[in-house]
C-alpha cells in the first residue's frame, strides 16, 4: 500500500507531504482545488509521460516521491528480474528537469517508464472517471471473467504460446510468398543456369580464344609471311645467317687487336646465337601452322555464344557470366531447401495450433463455469445499490480465429428492472448505473486480486441519496483487504472514510496553491456539514453531519 506521497513544484503545488494508512480513506474538495493534480502526480510515479508544463516554476526541478509498503505481495521476483534492490518500505522518485528531460528511480536505482509501469500493476490501481466506459469493451469483460473463473495462468501461457505462433506463421507467409515468386521464374532461371552451365565458361577464355581465333583465321597470310622470313634468314647467297657468321668471322680476326674489337666480336656472337635461335623457332612455328577449318569454326561458336550470353546478361565480362551462373544456381537450389523450410514452419505452426486450442478449450469452458457465479455476485452487490431488478446475461462464443486472450468473443446482456428485454451495456446502462455496476465489479475483483491499492475517482457520478451510503459501505467492505481511496463530492461517502482528506486552495500574494490534509474530526464534521448545504453551514447540517460519522 501506499504510506507516504511527497510532491514539490507540481502544477499548483509548490510543497507537499502527506501520510496515508490502511483501510478506507476519502478525499474531498471544491471543483478545481487540485484533487485531479494529486492523480497527475502520484501518476508520474507509476510511469505516466510528463512536460514542462507540469513545473510550477520552469527553472526548478519537479520532485514527486511515493513509498509503498509491499512486504506482504512477494514481488521479491520482480525486483530480482529487473535488477533491482528490493525493500518492504520501496520509494519510488521521478524527477522532471527544467530542461524537459525525467529521470525515475526505485530504490534509488534509476529504471526507465516502462520498469515503472509495469511495477505500479503490482502496487495500485487508479480508477478514473472515463475507466467506466471500459465496462462496454470486451477486453475488459474478459478480464472481470477470468479474474472470477482464475483464469490468469492460463491466459498467459495462451498469450505465450500465441506470440511464438504469430511469429512462425508470419515467417511462413513470408517464405510461401518468397516461393511464390520463385516457382513463377523458376523455369527460365533453370533455363538461363544450363545455358550458362552448358558453356562450360572459364576465367580468362574469352581473351585466349579470340586469340586463336584469329591466328586460325589468318593461316595463310601468317604461313607466308614465315616462309618469307625462313627464306631470308637462310637464303644462300644473301642470307641473313650466312651474312652475319660472315660479318662474324671478319670481326673476330680483329678480337686479338684491342678489348674494344673483342666486345664487338662477343656481342656480334651473341646476336648470331640469338637470330639463329629465332630463326629455329620460326620453323617450329610454321610447321605448326596450317589450315584447320572444323577448329577454326568450333572457336567460332563458341566466341558467337559468348557474346551472345554478354549481350543477353548486359555484362563485358566471362567473370561477370561466371557470378551470374551462381547466383542462378543458389535459386535453383534455394526452391528445395525453402520448400524444406516450409514444410518444417507448418509443422512447427500445425503444433502451436493444437497447443492453443487445447488451451483455449479449457479457458472457454472454465469461462462458461464462472458466468452463473459472476452474474450471482453482481445482482448481489447491485441490490444493496438500489438495482433489485437487475438482471445480466452473459454469453461466450467460441470462435476459429485466435483472440489474444483465446478463441472466444463475449456479449455482456444487461436489464436493470422487470419487463425489460437485455441489452448489450453500453447501449442500455445509464450512467449512474454504469458507475453502480463498475463498483460492483471492483469489489467482485478485490476478492480474487491481492492489489494493495485502489482509487476510486468520482465513481459516484449519477448517484446520491441512499445509494450513495451503500456505495461508502461497499468501499469500506473492500477496504478490510486492501487500501481504498475515494475521491468524492458526495457527504454520504466522504462520512465513510477511517481517514479524510481535503484539498484545499490558498492565495499567497500573486500566487496561487493547492494543499492537502488530514482532517480533524472537528474539521471534518464542517467539511461534511459544507458538502451538505454549501458555504453557509446550518444547524442541521451539522447535525446530519455529525450523524453520517456516527
């Protein structure tokens, strides 16, 4: 429960610090004195977005501090999962700068909004006025139902279990769609792939055949010109070889002369070496040259699908068709091993929907058990608040689609007097009604929940009179197990309170405050008398005050 609530530079709060205790307690206060400032406060603790337009004054920080006493709720474990130290008196502090930025803390260990949030689901729940109309919505029918038939284990292993189906099944759209798409140019991929398979490509081919494409096309001109070149290295008489051994053999006779002759002597030598080593291989060479048209015409082929394949991938290169070919191979392989993969997702989804529907068989049919005991508790609680007529008829439908709480979809039928034909809730239950029949709730809940705190604001909107006192006596019931809240404008409920509290509006100078605090009896048999007959307290307002708190 809540003990202890400290606020500073809030809105109109400049400085607050208030205890609370167990039990039932009211707070009241004229409309606008700040009871709505208290909620935007203590909501900033429990994880609720703040701006600057929360600061009183925008040069100094805003501090809102609450300590809850939580010995008794074994959250030991959620402190332990989120890696924090746990205390049976936990602070938790949030902090907005000036420059607009907020720090939060429990235990003085810094935590972000949502470790904050999901901690105030343990600690307290602020039941504000729009919060009713959640009564129409299925979610929140659900939830009053699996609260009575204990349902919440279930629920969340479905919710886990549903997660992991989602996921898988949306991985499988996605693979099935990939396929799709892959089976549609599966054919022309396998064709383009043995196209490219079947020509045998390698690195640096093109260049080599292009090569002996035109030395094969030119046999006779290249056959002639070595001829040529043979008959001029060896001819007879005015051969080069013979001219050179000639040139040669004259050099040599002047070697003995000077180191200079010698030189000219050995490098006249080693070009004689050199030409007749090149004239040699010139024979070789013209001896392996000679027309071979049917190779000639084969390199052909092969050079025209080359530039064809080029020409029809938009590449310049053998290596560029080479990456092309295994790309187109990894698609070719790729529909095998996705139709494996396929195969393994329906399974593995096949399995989560038998583990879901079994579950949410079990969930509807424990549903179905808890609706007579639901309705009994209502109409039980809605008497005692002027509803004696009243009448609900709640209906489950199983369904084929998943649902994020099961396969169910729930009509909530409602009559409030005889004679009258259901209705669904939101369609046929006023207002005033509407705040009886979410009291009536709360209280059912507060039975199978162990939340320390509730706050009920303004949950009497629509009622008055004799109505309203059984409303304080349903809080006060609720209050033997739990710490109550409720702030009222009604004398009959604020009476009903072990505690109560106002809120309050001073003038100091230029600037304005909203205060809060614990009322006297004396100050709070005038606050009753007030909310009875307005600023001019009379006698009898004060008697009937003084008679609300006996």
């Amino acid at each position: 429960m809540i003990t202890s609530l400290s606020i500073e530079n809030f809105a109109l709060i400049e400085k607050l610090n208030i205890n609370f205790s167990n039990g039932f307690s009211t707070i009241t206060g004229e409309t606008g004195a700040g009871k709505s400032i208290l909620l935007g406060a203590l909501g900033l603790v429990l994880g609720k977005r703040a701006d600057l337009t929360s600061l009183k004054n925008k040069e100094e920080k805003c501090i809102v501090e609450a300590v809850f006493s939580v010995e008794k709720y074994n959250l030991s474990t959620f402190f332990e999962s989120n890696d924090l130290d746990y205390e049976d008196e936990t602070i938790i502090r949030r902090e907005i700068l000036p420059s607009g930025k907020s720090r939060a803390f429990i235990n003085d260990s810094p935590v972000n909004l949502q470790q904050l949030q999901d901690l105030s689901f343990y600690l307290i729940d602020v039941h504000s006025q729009h919060q009713t109309l959640e009564l129409s919505e299925e979610e929140f029918q659900f939830k009053i139902l699996d609260s009575i038939a204990n349902n919440h284990e279930l629920v969340l292993e479905f919710q886990s279990l549903l997660k992991s189906y989602r996921a898988s099944k949306s991985s499988l759209e996605t693979k099935r769609v990939t396929l799709s798409t892959i089976l549609k140019e599966k054919d022309y991929n396998e064709f383009l792939y043995q196209e490219l398979e079947s020509a045998h490509l390698k690195q640096g081919e093109l260049e080599a055949l292009e090569k002996q494409y035109q030395t094969l096309n030119n046999v006779e001109f290249i056959k002639e010109n070595l001829v040529q070149l043979i008959s001029i290295a060896n001819e007879d008489e005015f051969g080069i070889l013979k001219n050179l051994k000639e040139f040669k053999t004259l050099l040599q006779k002047n070697s003995n002369f000077s180191a200079e002759y010698q030189s000219l002597f050995e490098r006249t030598n080693s070009i004689l070496i050199e030409f007749d080593d090149i004239v040699k291989e010139i024979n070789r060479e013209s001896e392996l040259v000679f027309n071979d048209p049917e190779k000639l015409e084969s390199i052909n082929q092969k050079l025209q699908l080359i530039y064809n394949l080029l020409k029809k991938h938009n590449v310049l290169t053998i290596e560029e068709l080479i990456a092309i070919q295994s790309e187109l191979e990894g698609k070719v392989v790729s529909v095998s091993l996705l139709e494996d993969e396929i195969k393994t997702l329906e399974n593995t989804v096949n399995d989560y929907e038998i583990k879901l529907d079994s579950i949410a068989l079990i969930i509807t049919k424990s549903r179905s058990e808890a609706i007579p005991k639901l309705t009994e508790k209502l109409i039980a609680v809605l008497s005692q608040l002027g509803m004696p007529n009243v009448r609900f008829k709640i209906e489950i439908q199983s369904t084929i689609t998943y649902q994020n709480n099961g396969k169910d979809t729930i009509r909530f039928l409602f009559s409030a007097n005889k004679g009258t034909d259901f209705g669904l809730l939101k369609k046929v239950a006023s207002g005033g009604e509407m705040s009886r029949i979410m009291l009536a709730v709360k209280s059912i809940l507060s039975q199978y929940s162990k939340l320390p705190t509730i706050i009920f604001d303004e949950i009497d909107t629509g009622v008055s009179g004799e109505i309203a006192n059984k409303m304080g006596e349903i809080m006060k019931e609720m209050s033997t197990t739990m710490q109550v809240f409720a702030i009222t404008h009604l004398p009959q409920i604020a009476a009903k309170g072990s505690n109560h509290y106002k809120v309050f509006k001073t003038v100091l100078g230029n600037n304005t405050v909203s205060e809060l605090k614990l009322l006297t009896t004396e100050e709070r048999i005038n606050e009753i008398a007030e909310m009875l007959s307005g600023k001019d307290i009379s006698d009898s307002a004060l008697n009937h005050a003084k008679a609300l708190l006996k």
